[in-house]
C-alpha cells in the first residue's frame, strides 16, 4: 500500500503544527501580514503551507527527502521511470520536454494544431518544426489526432528527427493509434514526447484511451489540475528512460521553474497521484456513468447531437474519453457561442469551450446526477427556445497548405519587422501567428513563406465569418513580415 503514502502533504502538516516563528518569504507569515478579509477568505489551514523551500520541507530543484518520494510515487502509479512535478503547468513541462531533446537547428515532429506552448518552446529552442494535418471531421469543424501513415512519411523524409510530438487525447477526448506511433518512432530511434494535457485520468480505466506510458512513449506532459483533482497549475511531466536524457530532463525543467515553488500546489499533486491510484478507476468510472447518462439523454433532444463510439473505427479515431461531452448545436440555427452565452446567462452553466459549431463539457467524479440534469434540463430549454430558428448553410472548413518554412520561427520571430498589407504579403515572411476557428490549425506561423493560395484561404474564411486570429491588427488588413534589407551603395 506505498500508494497511500503521502510523504509531502504529511511533512508539511507536521512542520505547521510545529507554527514556527518564521523569519522567511513569503511575507504574509501564515496570513498574519495579508489583507484580513482575503485572509478569512482562504482560511488559516491553507496559509499554514503556503511555504517555501526551506531545509526542513525540501526543494523541487534538487529533491533528496518528502519531494523526492512523491515524485517516486507518482513514477510509480503512472508507470513512469521518472515523474517531475511542474508548478509551471504543463505548458512548463511541455516546454521541458522540448528544450530536452531538440539543440538549434533540430528538427521536431509536431503536429499542426498544437498547443502555444509547443511553438514557444521551438522559438526558445531555435529547433524546425516538421509539420504534420492533423485528420479534420468535416462534420463537426474539429480537427483530431495524427495517423501512424502520416508519422511514418513524416519519418521517411526526415529520418533525423529529434522527436516526435503527439497529442494524446485531443482536447476533444479523440485518440489515434499511439501504441502504433511509438513503434514507427522508435523503429527510427526517435523518441516520442506526448501533450497529455487531457489525460491524467485515462490511465486508470480500461475504457478509456491508453496512456502515453502505457504505450511506451519516451516523455509526457499531463495535466493533473485538469481532469485529476490537483489544484490549477499543476502538473507532472513523466519520463521513460532509453532515448531520453533524464538529468538533461532535470536541467531544463529547473531552468523553466520558479525558485519560490508554491507548496500548496505540490502538495495537491501528492494528493491527487494518492487519490488517483487508489481510487481512480471508481472514479473514472463515475465520471464515464454520468457522462453516457448525459449523452443519450441530449441526443434525445430535437437538433442536438452529442458524439459518442460512433465516432471510432478511422486512424485518426482510434478511441475516446467518454468523459469528453461535445455537443454540436449548428441544426439549432446558432453558433456554440451564441450558446455558451445562453447557458451562462439563462441557467448560470459555464461550459469548457464552445465554437462557430459547438459546446465542449467536461465530466469528472466531482459531477453529480444533480449537475447533469442541470445541464440537460438546460439544452432542453434551449432546444425550445430556438425551435423555429433556420441553419444557416454551413461554411465549408478546409484545410490551408502547409508553407515552406523559409526561417526558423525563433530566427524570424527576433527578427526585424515592417508591418504591410496582407493582400501584398505574397512572398515575404511572416513574423506572426495567424489562425482560423475553427477547426484552430495555424495558417501562417513565424517563419513560414506568405502564399497567395493562402491569403485567398483566409479571405474566404472572413467572407464566411469564420474568425480568423493571431496578428496584431485584428482588422487582418496589414500583416508584420520580416524587414527587407536595402543595398548599401558606394
């Protein structure tokens, strides 16, 4: 019963019962010197151990007691060699598992709909990025996963790849065939880095996807605040070792953390990685119970439709999180955030994300029957609500061509500027990022070639009001490219 231990959370209760005089940040001291009011707010337990990493309760940095175990733990329960806790989110730790494996000029395997975070770290890098489509479901506006094909050409043409990066599930709760990915990676001797942001849960529970370790990847980054019961901000980044340098691992994410890491938030990590090893698959299981409840009961409802296993049985869609709820709510005549609003509005519901076509809920174990026939009780409404109104024919969502990259995005990122019109930018090389939602797959990001093919494909999508975002002129009539250098004459 290891995984009943909790060496951090426990160490920290000892040393506040021992209410030292404290002479150390943070300067509040247990709440003594905040404005009273927040103070009351949060109450005297938590600000107990808002600490630091003073000698007795060990350093995130260099580990050697209480963090040290629960980081061993958590290896453990996520069948990990190695698990580090970020109190930077996972975007920290997606950062980490870049800036670990690619050195300037590298090449990375990504696919084109990742997270910011991904981008950033491969301008901070300097490394190139190898751009895979992901599949697009014309039906819904979402774009899934990568296929193994894809992986595998993508391989093919760049057997010097330093990684590949896969997101594992979407946002969206869709998986590929990662298990699969992994083998052609590693046929090459690449190791595979997987965006977990939406999957701490999957590994306890046989209906759901498989988890990056339980595929055999070499690195992930997994969201415990997300969907795992640790508080906003915290995350872990899982390491298997072989391809992957761990201590170079270490010295990344100690660059990219905080030296004031936040005791509350890791001690909540400690807590969630007991909780979920002891109790995940029961909870997995509520969350799948209530989420299917939700799901038949909504696709009862006149013009909504909510994605169940249907949705399986291509490459791209290999399996899903159940938990995941995407309703799809354009037979209703409206946009996902027209109804987003509505709900926010009418029935005090706040939803994960909505788009032009539809609304995205997340069910965990902290959702009740109550909750859900709040929310079915809602769409109900809304579905009477809107009866009469008409869809609008739907703007076709395709897919721009991938630009050569003529820079890498860090060089052009850094790079001088001039700010022109987009309907001249033909040529030049963009410095900005610019999107489409949905389905929210970059058209131009630093680096890349400007093609008249693709300011036609955003001029369409203007047309059709889809949003386009990213640049700095929001009026999308100027575009910032890389300064031209003009010839110094005798």
């Amino acid at each position: 019963m290891r995984q009943a231990k909790t060496p951090l959370f426990s160490g920290l209760l000892e040393h506040a019962k021992r209410n030292p005089i404290q002479f150390h940040i943070p300067g509040h001291k247990k709440g003594m010197g905040m404005n009273p009011t927040f103070r009351e707010f949060l109450g005297e337990n938590a600000l107990s151990i808002d600490l630091i990493n003073i000698a007795p309760l060990d350093d995130l940095h260099h580990p050697k007691a209480m963090i040290k175990e629960a980081q061993e733990l958590a290896a453990e329960a996520f069948g990990a060699d190695h698990t580090f806790f970020s109190v930077q989110g996972t975007s920290g730790a997606i950062m980490a598992m870049i800036m670990a494996t690619c050195n300037p000029g590298d090449k990375i395997i990504v696919p084109r709909n990742t997270h910011k975070s991904v981008m950033a770290a491969i301008i901070f890098a300097g490394a190139m990025p190898i751009f895979i489509h992901p599949v697009m479901d014309e039906r819904l506006g979402i774009s899934h996963g990568i296929t193994p094909k894809a992986v595998e050409k993508a391989l093919q043409q760049h057997p010097d790849a330093s990684a590949v990066l896969v997101i594992n599930p979407t946002y969206f709760g869709i998986a590929g065939d990662l298990r699969q990915i992994v083998r052609i990676a590693h046929n090459y001797e690449v190791p595979v880095l997987v965006d977990e942001a939406h999957g701490v849960h999957i590994h306890f529970h046989d209906e759901m996807p498989i988890s990056a370790m339980q595929a055999g990847a070499d690195m992930a980054a997994t969201s415990v605040h997300k969907l795992g019961g640790s508080l906003t901000q915290s995350s872990i980044l899982n390491v298997r070792e072989g391809l992957v340098d761990v201590n170079r691992v270490k010295t990344v994410l100690s660059m990219l953390t905080t030296t004031s890491t936040s005791y509350i938030l890791l001690a909540s990590l400690d807590m969630a990685r007991q909780h979920l090893a002891l109790n995940g698959h029961q909870l997995a299981e509520q969350a799948i119970r209530l989420a299917n409840r939700a799901r038949d009961l909504i696709n009862e409802i006149p013009r909504l439709y909510c994605v169940g296993p249907e949705i399986l049985g291509q490459p791209a869609t290999y399996a899903m999180d159940p938990t995941k709820v995407l309703i799809h709510v354009r037979d209703l005549g409206i946009t996902g955030w027209e109804v987003e609003n509505w709900l926010r509005e009418k029935h005090r519901i706040e939803v994960e994300m909505s788009d032009l076509y539809n609304i995205l809920c997340f069910v965990t174990a902290g959702d009740t029957e109550e909750t859900i026939q709040a929310l079915v009780g809602a769409l109900r409404d809304l579905s009477v609500e809107f009866s009469h109104a008409q869809p609008e024919e739907r703007p076709k969502i395709s897919l721009p061509k991938i630009p050569v990259v003529s820079l890498s995005p860090r060089d052009a990122f850094y790079a001088e500027t001039e700010t022109i019109p987009l309907e001249e930018s033909a040529g030049r090389i963009i410095t900005e990022f610019l999107m489409v939602y949905p389905p929210g797959i970059p058209i131009f990001l630093p680096g890349e070639v400007i093609t008249e093919d693709n300011i036609e494909y955003i001029q369409q999508n203007i047309r059709a009001g889809l949003p386009v975002q990213g640049p700095e002129d929001e009026t999308l009539r100027t575009i910032k490219v890389v300064k031209r250098q003009t010839a110094i004459s005798g």
